[in-house]
C-alpha cells in the first residue's frame, strides 16, 4: 500500500486542507470514487439540511460544467430553434 505521501493527489490535498484551516467550517463534505468504482462520502457536523446543500451546490457546479463544455452545442441549437420558430 503507498504512503499517502506518495499519492498523486497529495500537493492538492495538502493545499486544500490549508484552506478548509483557514476558514475554520463548521461542517464538512468529503466525497470520492474509489478505484472500484464505488462513491463513498463522509460529512463532519453535518445535518440532513446541510447534505440537501452541499448535494444542491454540487449538484449545479456539475451543471455549470456541462453547460460550459457544451456551450457551441447549446448555441447552435438554440439558433436552429429560433430559425424554426420564425420560419
């Protein structure tokens, strides 16, 4: 078993640790796909309100991705719809 160190992941890890102690939260998510494919998450201090939360803030950054990533996709289709509704 590798050291976590020796983790790819580490630096980041290690930068973003520094960061949740400067901000001191009073909850925390910590979510991840392990190499079987599985999710696992954990939560710190969390309620079933802060978990509809941290879901609802994932949930649209994963939206705002998508969206961004289709962005032409999405222009050119909306453009084919207005040509379609005049037309």
């Amino acid at each position: 078993m590798a050291k976590l160190t020796e983790r790819p992941y580490v630096e980041w890890l290690e930068d973003f640790l520094q960061k949740l102690d400067s901000l001191d939260p009073p909850q925390i998510l910590i979510a991840f796909k392990k190499q079987d494919g599985e999710y696992m998450t954990g939560y710190y201090n969390c309620n079933a309100f802060d978990k509809a939360h941290f879901a609802a803030e994932i949930s649209a950054d994963a939206m705002l991705g998508l969206a961004l990533a289709n962005a032409d996709l999405i222009k050119q289709r909306a453009e084919e719809m207005e040509a379609e509704n005049d037309g």
